[in-house]
C-alpha cells in the first residue's frame, strides 16, 4: 500500500510540478513534457481493450541538472563515512550526516540519475518531516473497495512524492554541507581494525572510518542470518503499473484507491477467478484527473511470487469490465519488493541502510517515509560514535549505530509486522477482504500506526485484541485454524531477540 503499499510509477515532472488540467489538457491528444525525454516510439491510439500492453512508453526521465563536488584522485582519500548509493535512502543519509561536519563520500553508478521509482504517502508523514513541498499531488481521502457492496473511506490525506523534487532538495542539502560524490561502482571492500578500503571499479581506492551500503536489497556487501528456516521467510510485493491517458475512469477525483478488491471482472474466466481466489491482487489507483490516472495491478504478498504475466491478464479483465480504454501509455512499471525475512546479522564491517536493513514493512510493502524519518536518527548516532572522545571504530562503531537504528522494542514490534505478513499469507480472497474489512473498522490511532510502522509492542497486543473482536466468524475461524504455526515463529524469534 505504499505504490499499494508500494512502489508507484512516476508521473512525468514539468517545471512547475502541478497536476492541473493544463498539465493534462483533456482534449488534446499531446502533453508538454519539458523535464522528460521523448522516446522516437511512435504514438499509437486504440480502442481495443487489452492493445494497452503493446503500447510504449512515450517518456523516460532525465538525469538531474546539477553541478555536484566529485571526489578528485588528487584530494585526501579518507571519509569519516562512506555511502554506496545515490537512492532515497543512501541521499537522505548523506543529507543529514553532513549536517554534523562529517566528512562524507557518496559512491554510485549514476549519482545524478532519476530514481525509476516514486513511492505514495501518507500526507502526514511528510509533513512531520518538513518534506510536504515534495509532494506533486494530495488527496484528501483514500477509498477501499473490499467488494461489490462494501467501500471504506479512510479520512487521511495522501500523497504522491515527486522523485524529482526530493532528490533535488536533498542533493541541494548534500552540496550545501560538503558531501563529495564519486560517480563508479562499489567493486570491493576491504575491512581493517579500525575503518576499511572502498575499492570502485576505476580503480579508485576510497578510506573511510564507516561504510554504509544503501544500494538496495540485491546488495553483496552485507552478510545475513545463514539459517535456512529463516532464509525462507521472504515473502514478495509484486506489481505492474502504468500512467496512462484514457477515455474516462469510473474513480472519485478527490480520492486515491488504496485497494480495490472487487473480482466481479473475472466472472466469465473461470480461469482467472480460480488464481485469484487462491492467490488475491488489488487495483491501486491514482486518479490526476478525468482523463489521466495511474493505475497498479498489485498483488500485497505471495510466496513464491505472483507471475507477472498472470498480474497483467487480471489488469487486462479488471480494466476491460470497469470500462476504461487505455489510449496512451506515459510510463510503466514492473515493482518486485522482498518483504519480511531476517535482519543483517550483528555486528559486521558495513552498515546496511534502506531496502538492505529490514526497513521494508513485512506486512505492506511501506519504506520511503520511515526511511527519511529514520535517517536523523541514524545520523546522531554516527555524530556521537565518531565524535567522542571514545572515537568508537569498527564492528563497536557498528553495532551501535545498529541499536539506533533497531532498538529491541522495534526489532520485537518487526516480528509482529511479519506475523501479519505470514497471516496475509495463508488467507484466500474472502480470507483478504474479511482480514481489511474488521483492520479499517479499528480505531484509526491503531490502523494509522500500523500502517506508519509506529505502534508499540503493546499497542500491536492490542491491535491484535480488537482485530479478533472486530473480526467476522469466518475471520475468526481463518484465524483459529491458519495461524497458530506464524504466532508460534513470531514467538521464538522474539524469544530469540531478547536473548
């Protein structure tokens, strides 16, 4: 829920960043699209449900124009910190490490390049973080479509982050408190007592007192928990969106779909019907106007992974049964998020951050917000290890940034959120709708919290407590009979924390 859950395509910038009906001109068959490159694909228009597939995207994003201070062979060689990777995260900790006078370096392939995905948010999330003026859209509510007869309004403003608008701000906050950038890739680390050597593909060999890996969840420099149990634990968000122009849509303009459940559209194929009633996918939607929406295909968590060609023969049906015709498609997106599994093992040499260090929420896929909050956290945390008088190196230097990062309360409240997870899991389609029907009929402090990744311990006992009470008799006997293996992992694992 965050592109659900999830990842979300980006809408095309411009230069003013409003989403207006003169960005979108519902008459005229082009749209003025400066920040964004053209491909020479020629533009086809069709009325045949389904073609959407073949279209191309007409735009790709363009590099950021910004003049950024690179790390010269000729300068010192040695970081107080050490950054690989240029995404939300690895930008954000850059940012807010800096801030302290920390000498930072910041590795990536393309560190100028546009992120290839944007992530929705929870309006106040953002404004809690001061990163409002980053967002390219609101909607004041959220809707939640269970089925044909049942649609929930969640009162919580929503919001779209622009990848443009944030990276800017944060690169700007970079260069403003010295953060060198080196454009390679991170090809080897070599770890001493004290610090380590950074070897890039060029050949340079970069020192720094920490290492942080923020490249993402695929990456090779950090080690894990080696237990096969555990191992498997992974469950996978996947996803196929596109924003695209139609003829009409039948969504509320004033509200963004957080969830559309309704499977009235695969009632004539039998085929269909029977995979997503054992294996369930949602419509996100994000509607910019009458004409122009984002739409996603989504299915939350599946073990092994929903295929992606079965996701896209269900985007296909729903598309065709609520009458929207697909004229031309801006960008899509293919979205695989790993979700759940064990923490990096403590302590190591390299301290992972964002999609790498179990910051993902197990139970929906939600990291962008969490991870930007998170960062300031972290980056005190580096100020006081290598700015005492105790001048902390290491494996020490790392296992206390770690508990900043992963305090017990949070690592026991992670084995809850993947308790969700493996329910989520074992349910069916009725299973799914009963499960969000009583979740979005709790209090708002408790789904609001969950959501956000802010609920205590205590608060998640009683989130459970109310669920149950709010739960119908099948839920309640799904509950009973699928979960009883999930509540008894969830309890070794936090007997196992707290050793």
């Amino acid at each position: 829920m965050g592109t659900s859950l999830m990842l979300i395509s980006p809408l095309p910038p411009t230069k003013t960043h409003k989403f207006t009906s003169s960005l979108f001109p519902l008459k005229t068959q082009t749209i003025s699209l400066p920040s964004s490159r053209k491909t020479s694909t020629k533009i086809h228009s069709t009325r045949k449900f389904g073609n959407f597939l073949n279209l191309k995207p007409e735009y790709q994003p363009e590099d950021l124009d910004f003049d950024l201070p690179w790390h010269h062979p000729s300068d010192r060689s040695q970081f107080d910190v050490i950054i690989i990777g240029a995404g939300p995260a690895g930008i954000r900790l850059a940012e807010q490490v800096s801030l302290y006078g920390i000498k930072v370096c910041c590795i990536d392939p393309n560190p100028l390049s546009s992120w290839p995905n944007n992530y929705g948010v929870w309006l106040d999330e953002f404004e809690g973080l001061g990163l409002e003026d980053c967002l390219d859209k609101t909607w004041p509510m959220a809707s939640i479509y269970i089925d044909d007869n049942n649609t929930k309004y969640l009162d919580r403003s929503y919001g779209r982050v622009s990848r443009k608008k944030l990276k800017e701000k944060l690169v700007k906050g970079c260069v403003l408190n010295g953060v060198r950038f080196h454009k390679a890739k991170v090809w080897e680390i070599k770890h001493h007592e004290f610090g380590s050597n950074v070897v890039c593909d060029d050949g340079t060999n970069l020192k720094g007192s920490l290492v942080v890996d923020a490249s993402g969840f695929g990456s090779n420099f950090i080690d894990r928990d080696d237990h096969k149990l555990r191992k498997r634990n992974y469950g996978c968000q996947i996803a196929h969106g596109v924003l695209v122009e139609v003829d009409s849509h039948p969504y509320d303009l004033d509200k963004m779909v957080l969830m559309d459940w309704r499977d009235s559209h695969l009632g004539n194929e039998p085929y269909l019907r029977d995979g997503n009633s054992k294996v369930p996918t949602f419509m996100y939607a994000m509607p910019f106007s009458s004409n122009f929406i984002f739409l996603e295909e989504t299915s939350l968590v599946s073990r092994p992974a929903l295929s992606y060609m079965e996701l896209k023969r269900r985007m296909v049906a729903r598309l065709r049964h609520l009458g929207i015709n697909v004229k031309r498609v801006l960008e899509d997106e293919k979205c695989l998020i790993p979700m759940g599994g064990p923490l990096p093992r403590v302590p190591q040499n390299v301290m992972p951050f964002g999609g790498n260090s179990g910051l993902v929420h197990p139970s929906t896929g939600y990291m962008v917000a969490r991870t930007m909050a998170l960062a300031p956290i972290i980056a005190f945390s580096i100020n006081e290890c290598l700015g005492s008088t105790r001048m902390i190196r290491g494996k020490n230097l790392y296992a206390n940034v770690w508990n900043s990062m992963w305090p017990i309360e949070k690592r026991f409240a992670r084995e809850c959120y993947t308790f969700g997870m493996e329910t989520l899991l074992k349910l069916d389609l009725n299973g799914t709708r009963s499960f969000f029907d009583a979740f979005f009929d709790l209090k708002p402090y408790y789904w609001q919290g969950f959501l956000s990744s802010r609920l205590s311990l205590k608060d998640l006992v009683w989130l459970s407590l109310s669920m149950f009470g709010h739960a119908s008799n099948s839920s309640r006997f799904d509950i009973v009979t699928k979960c009883p293996v999930p509540l008894a992992k969830m309890m070794g694992n936090i007997a196992l924390e707290s050793i």
